[in-house]
C-alpha cells in the first residue's frame, strides 16, 4: 500500500491545554485540521515504528471519523499496530489500562471529557505517553510548535475499518484489532475491590442509582454494576452512549445531576447515587441527605483505602492538584505519609506515581484516581466507595460525619465564569497578579489576615521540572483560601475559576451552609479581583 503525502497549511490555533487540544466540532471538520494534528503528535515522537498504539473515545459526535483519520495516519507513519475499542469506545480510564496492560507505546484518546457533544458541541484529542498517562509538557510544547510550520502528512488511501466487529483487520501493513473496550477494565476492577462484599450488599438490600449521562461509562457500568455485582437491572440510567449525549451536559456535578441529587434527600430515595461524565474519568458522589464534595471524597477516600484488597498494605502519598481543598492533607498528616500539591491537570501526578510516591491523586473537579492507571478513574471512585460502604456497614452521611469528627471540616466551594471574554479574563488575573506582593500582612472582614500571596509554581520532585503560574492563591492566617485560575479545558472564551475554602477544626460547628460559611471569603475575593464589575455577571454560571 503506498503511503501517500498531503500537502497541508498549519491552524495557529493548535495549543494543547491541560488535557489536550478541545475545539468546537466544526473547527476539528476543517480540513486537514485533524490529519495535521495528529501528524504533528507523530512528528513529535521517535522510536514507535512497528510498535502499538491505542485509539478509542467516548462516542461524541465526530468520534468514529476521527478515529477513520488517526487509524489511517497511524498506518503511513509507520505503527504496527493499532488496538480501538469497539465502536470506537474506550473510557479514558480504560485507554490508560489498555496502554499499559498490552505495553503500548502509547494511545490517541478522542474526547472532549465532561464538555456538551453534538454537530456544534466539544471535541478533543489528547496523547498519552506509554505509562498511560497524558503527555508531558515537554511533549504538548514540541507538538504545538510542530503544529506551528507543518507543511503536510502522511496517510493511506484505504476503506474504513469496521468498528463494530470484534477481531483484526488490515491497514497497509499495519494490523488493527478491535477489542471489548470493557473486559480488560472489568478485570482490573476485580483485582482491587472485595466483589463479594459489594455483592452481598446488594443482595441484603442495598439500592443505588448510577447516572451515566448516556456518556461512555454506561457499558462499563451495565457490566460491572448490573452484570458482576448483582445490582437489581435499573440501578443504571442514561447507560447507552449518544453522539449528543442525548442534548444533555455530561458533567457530573449538582447542576445536571440535581433530579438524582433531589431524589437522594428524599426519604425513598435510594442509599447511594452516583454518576460519571463523557469519557468516564469523573464522577458524582451522593448518599442518602449528603452530597460528598469532590474535595472531601479524595481525603475520604484516602482514609479508607485499605478496606478494599488493593490498597490493603497501606498508601504511599496523596497527590491533590493545588485548587483543591486541604482536607487530604489533614488525612496525610495523620497516616504520615507524602502529601503532594500540584498543579491542575492529571498529567502532573504520572510523576509522582511512577515514582511510588503517591497512590491516591484527586482534582476538585471531581477527579480521583489511583495508582491503577495514570488517569483519573470515575467508576473506580464509585466502586471504591461501594468497597468502603460493603465493610464498615455504615451509610455516607454517618461516615462523612465521622470523618469531620476526627479531621474537622473544610468548607469549600468553586464558582465558575464561563465564556467570559478572554480579554477581560486575562487582564483581570493581570491585575490581581500585580497585587500580590502588597497583600500579605493585611487584615479583611472577620479578622481575616493574609499569611501569603502568590502565583503557585511547582517544582516536580521527580524530574526537577518548574511550572509557573498555575494560579494565584491568597492564604489565610487561620487556613482559609482564596484561589483564582483560568480554566484550560474550555473552548470558547474563557473559564475563570474562584475557588474558597475555610477550615473548621474537628470540634467546631460542621452543619453550616457552605456558601453562607464562605460568604466573607466571597466578598473579599469579589473586593480584590472585582470579577462582577468586570464581567458583568451578577453570580458565577455555575456553583459546586
């Protein structure tokens, strides 16, 4: 088969943000918009003639011509081979378990996470490397420049692939195989949780809903829920993946989640509600009357991970990304084990866990993972809690509850601006940015004294690599925070991202609303960065 080369123009618009590069479906439909993209991730890369590479998605619109495009380029650059999962899916978890189950040299995932699908909806293509984790910033700044002056690629002139049929096909001289995108996962699954426990709970009555947005988790989540665990058949909903996800928003928070989040404060209500989002790598923790903020499921988490057999002999460290609340921190310090801060982004915590430093990471935006794979993993939170509930036979709001009792509590919240226009965004983190240096020492409402202010710069203590303004953070003599970022996920416009949190010590009050607890911090943040003066907004678009 002759390798055919394209002339092309580069887009100067190709810059990876923290997990990959995310565009409306229409500016990925331009042409060679794709085939440029992926030419200059291979471009970027050495050694991978002849090897592995991983393709597969979370189903959104534009997912099975993408995966056409990639599968073909693959082929004239040389790889040889290609696993994508049937029907083009694979949740992202799942791709990073696939890369390192088979040693791949690494994997194309093609999805926009928790972002709206559709004809006019997000997609996005990412890289991860060959431990199975996002691609490095060495590697997204060698693409981006590469995507800067390519001049063509390379591709095949071949039929599409069936990817309805399980088995191997041929490309040039290149074999793809078509694998169950759910049987390794499931495996993997059952070497780290107590099936039997979780079993038995279901079977002494037990009830849960799991809400899969009609997002990639729903096969996963038909197989392990309904299939291995016995949960009675409808404890999954939304479980069949739409190229739209159903007009819906596959983010698993309490704006798209609120009618099972409302059924669960009800007293007929289900024990236990759960959710993930369009590729499978966040989710939504409800239990009867408690919602269990992302913050505060990571340190949970954490806490009791050695009540499920594959965390068993204990954690090594807890890696959080530095938005994220200090409630694993407290959990760290009591285990006295390593305790990470990081910036967003998953990538940041591969390090960490090559290394054995850490084996729990989370992301206040509803990230948790561990050391199974190098993403975070929505379905392996949901199980692990399932894991925890089986053993100490106690519901979520008593074990919650009881946490606050031994840690003491962080309130904490986020409030997004979405779509702000990205001039104002940036001048607006400008300008905080250059009062930085005359904050500390100041004293606000309540007695609120700065201790610190700073644009947070990490120093990865595995490969001695800086990453500098990563946010700014204002600190509080008492522990309280004020943290304010641009969001890299987003495609339009841009995301700013308040983040509060106040400490209350395991004695103190832990039945306060969260936004009224916060509301000093609010104002302060409100006062410093004059968001609503400058973006017109009366309140954030969303609250979590």
């Amino acid at each position: 088969m002759t390798v055919k080369t394209i002339e092309t123009t580069p887009y100067d618009d190709q810059k990876p943000g923290t997990s990959g590069l995310r565009k409306r479906v229409p500016v990925f439909s331009q042409p060679n918009y794709v085939e440029n993209f992926i030419q200059s991730i291979f471009d970027s890369l050495e050694g991978f003639a002849g090897k592995t590479l991983v393709i597969g998605g979370d189903g959104r619109f534009y997912n099975d011509v993408a995966i056409q495009k990639a599968i073909r380029i693959a082929a004239a650059n040389g790889f040889g081979k290609v696993l994508v999962g049937k029907g083009g899916l694979l949740s992202t978890p799942a791709a990073s378990n696939i890369i390192r189950h088979y040693s791949a040299f690494g994997g194309l995932v093609l999805s926009a996470s928790h972002n709206p699908g559709g004809p006019e909806g997000d997609f996005g293509i990412k890289y991860n490397v060959g431990n199975g984790g996002p691609a490095p910033e060495k590697i997204t700044d060698a693409v981006f420049a590469r995507t800067k002056v390519i001049n063509s690629y390379k591709t095949l002139d071949t039929p599409d692939i069936d990817l309805n049929t399980l088995g191997t096909q041929q490309v040039g001289g290149m074999v793809v195989e078509v694998i169950d995108p759910v049987a390794d996962y499931a495996a993997l699954m059952q070497t780290l949780f107590d099936f039997d426990a979780i079993r038995a709970l279901f079977l002494g009555g037990f009830r849960m809903t799991f809400d899969a947005m009609h997002a990639v988790t729903g096969p996963y989540a038909h197989a392990i829920l309904e299939g291995m665990l016995g949960a009675p058949k409808g404890t999954v909903v939304n479980g069949t993946p739409s190229p739209s996800f159903n007009n819906g928003h596959p983010d698993p928070n309490l704006v798209y989640c609120k009618d099972m989040h409302d059924l669960l404060m009800t007293p007929d209500g289900p024990d236990f509600g759960a959710a993930s989002d369009g590729d499978g790598d966040r989710n939504l923790i409800i239990g009867k009357n408690r919602f269990v903020t992302p913050s505060d499921s990571l340190a949970l988490l954490a806490a009791n991970a050695h009540l499920a057999p594959g965390y068993k002999a204990g954690i090594a460290g807890i890696a959080r990304s530095m938005p994220t609340s200090a409630a694993a921190d407290r959990v760290a310090e009591k285990l006295g084990i390593e305790m990470h801060e990081t910036p967003t982004g998953w990538k940041f915590f591969g390090n960490l866990l090559d290394a054995g430093r850490v084996t729990i990471c989370g992301e206040e935006s509803a990230g948790t993972g561990s050391n199974h794979v190098r993403e975070k993993d929505g379905l392996w939170a949901v199980l692990l809690w399932l894991n925890i509930l089986a053993v100490r036979k106690q519901g979520v709001d008593e074990i919650v509850r009881e946490h606050w009792r031994t840690y003491g509590r962080n309130y904490y919240t986020r409030h997004d601006y979405e779509e702000v226009d990205a001039g104002i965004a940036n001048k607006l983190v400008e300008d905080l940015r250059a009062q930085l240096p005359s904050l500390v020492g100041k004293v606000f409402a309540d007695d609120l004294q700065v201790a610190y202010a700073d644009d947070f710069t990490y120093h990865d203590p595995v490969d001695g690599s800086t990453s500098a303004k990563q946010g700014i953070r204002i600190g509080f003599t008492d522990g309280s925070r004020i943290v304010l970022r641009l969001s890299g996920t987003g495609t339009v416009g841009a995301t700013l991202r308040l983040y509060l949190e106040r400490f209350e010590a395991a004695d103190g009050r832990h039945d306060l609303d969260t936004q009224l607890a916060l509301e000093p911090l609010i104002g302060i943040a409100d006062a410093l960065a004059g968001i609503k003066s400058r973006t017109g907004r009366d309140a954030p678009s969303v609250i979590t």
